[in-house]
C-alpha cells in the first residue's frame, strides 16, 4: 500500500481504509509509520517488517494470511517493493495462492518521470546504482544500451560522483535531478549529464533525489537497437507506424527508421527475416 513521498495530503482514502481495517499492519520503522497514523488519527498496531527480520516474519504472516487475515504492508515513503522491502513476501503470498492487491498512490519514480519533462513512453526503473566507483560504472555501461529514459534514486551524499561517472560513460545526454518531491523545498535541475555533475559538485545537495537520464543523441543508437525495436513494432502496425512509433522512441530520424524498415519487411516478407 503507497503512503506518501512528502506531502501527507497524498494519502489515499483506499490506503486509510485498509490501514484501519487490516487485522495486521507491516511497516519498516514503526516510529516513521506511527506519525503517519497519528497524522490521520488511525488507532493500528504496527508490526516490523523490514530486511533485518524479514526471513523470520515472513512464515508468520503467511501463516496469517493462510488463517484468513487481512495483512498490509506499507513502507516509510512512497510505495512498497520498490528499492524497499515486499518483493519475497509477495512472491510468497503468490506462490501460496494467496489474493495480493495493490493500493497504489505515490512512488517517486514516477512523480519525478512526470515532472523531468523526458520522454514517457519507455523508461527503465534501475533502482540505487552500487555505491563503490567500479561496480558502478560497469552497471552504468549496462544501462546505455537502453532504449528510453532510465530514473535512478541516490542518496544525496553520492549524488555528485555518479552523476560524474553518469557523465563520463553515457556522455552527453539531457537529464533532471528532481529533488524533494511534493515537498515545500520540491526542485527540478535539468541540464546535460555533464552540466548537473558540475552542479552538483559546486555545493552539496541535500534532501532525497531522483536522477532522471534522457536517451541518447540519435547517432548513439546502432541499427541493430532500431531494428530490435522495430521487430516487435511491426508486429502490431505498418511499416509506416512502426518507423513513426520507434523513431519517436528512440529519439531518431523518422527516415533513418523508415529506411530500416522497409529493409526488414523485405526480409520478412522473402521469409528471411
Ligand atoms: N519506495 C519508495 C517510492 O516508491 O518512492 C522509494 C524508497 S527508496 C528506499 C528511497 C529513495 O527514493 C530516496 O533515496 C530517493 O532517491 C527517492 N525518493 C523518495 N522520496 C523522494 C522525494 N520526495 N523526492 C525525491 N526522491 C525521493
């Protein structure tokens, strides 16, 4: 169940519902969750579930959801499961036939997605990059290849050098540091990859952050990524939607896209596609 990001006024009326009604509420830190409760006058006992018991509160609560009982999870911010406990225990829950439902509300993933003015239509969600230099440069060079808009969460004491390994390996590429999300203090930096690693080295950024990466230039993307998008476009359109559609993903030429699909239909069509 999403709780807020920020700004309480957030909160669902689906999500007090069920923060009342559930026979037991999980939460990471009950301190954190108690003032949200406090907030909305909820009188709920809180559970902890959170990395350090969560192999140990797991069969217990299986064993009440088996008994029939109305469990909910909720995390300190935003919506659980993502960069935030909840995946094996849903996974559990499924595997055990149990019913699982989502009370959406907010994510930052998605408010800073919506807000960074890039593309929308295809992103990847790559959650924290591993904080030591290394890994996370080869985990950056895994992330070029992809097609779309990627969003990242860091904490702010590392914001400045992987935005400056951001740089270094995507290279000039438009992207948004959103910052503070619904709250009072809410920014939004936008500027290449290069010119917010600057930024961010000049003084010290507080508060919680998403990095929002745009895709690359059109000259970045090889014709192998194009066609691969297009494989699957032409399944569901024209060549001529296709091409519109994939051009307009990946950031490229309408012709360029055009051209390669006309290629590929040729192939399909001789049976050597
Ligand atoms: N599950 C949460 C969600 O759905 O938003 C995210 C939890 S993750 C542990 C926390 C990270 O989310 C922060 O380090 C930051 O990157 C991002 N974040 C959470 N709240 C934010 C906000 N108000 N503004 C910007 N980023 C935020």
């Amino acid at each position: 169940m999403a709780t807020p990001i920020g700004n309480l006024a957030d909160i669902t009326l689906r999500a007090l519902v069920i923060m009342t009604r559930a026979d037991r509420l999980y939460c990471e830190d009950t301190r954190q969750s108690l003032k949200l409760l406090q907030r909305f006058g909820i009188e709920q006992r809180l559970d902890n579930y959170h990395e350090h018991n969560a192999e140990r509160e797991r069969p217990r609560i299986l064993k009440a959801l088996a008994a029939g009982k109305i469990i909910a999870l909720i995390s300190d911010a935003g919506t659980p499961l993502i960069s935030d406990p909840g995946y094996k225990l849903v996974r559990a829950a499924v595997d055990e036939g149990h019913a699982v439902h989502a009370i959406p509300g907010p994510s930052a993933v998605l408010a800073g997605l919506v807000e960074s003015g890039l593309p929308t239509d295809a992103f990847h969600f790559a959650g924290f990059l591993p904080p030591k230099g290394g890994t996370r440069k080869n985990r950056i060079a895994e992330l070029a290849a992809i097609p779309g808009t990627i969003v990242l969460f860091e904490a702010p004491t590392r914001l400045g050098d992987c935005l400056a390994d951001l740089a270094e390996i995507l290279g000039d590429r438009p992207a948004v540091v959103a910052r503070e999300l619904t709250k009072l203090n809410e920014t939004c930096h936008r500027g290449s990859l290069a010119e917010l690693a600057a930024w961010a080295a000049s003084a010290p950024v507080r508060g919680e952050c998403v990095i929002l990466i745009g895709p690359g230039r059109a000259e970045a993307v090889d014709d192998a990524a194009i066609e691969q998008e297009l494989k699957k476009a032409l399944e569901a359109g024209s060549v001529r939607d296709a091409a519109a559609a994939v051009a307009e993903r990946l950031g490229v030429p309408r012709r360029r896209v055009y051209d390669l699909a006309i290629g590929l239909n040729e192939k399909r069509r001789s049976g050597d596609g």
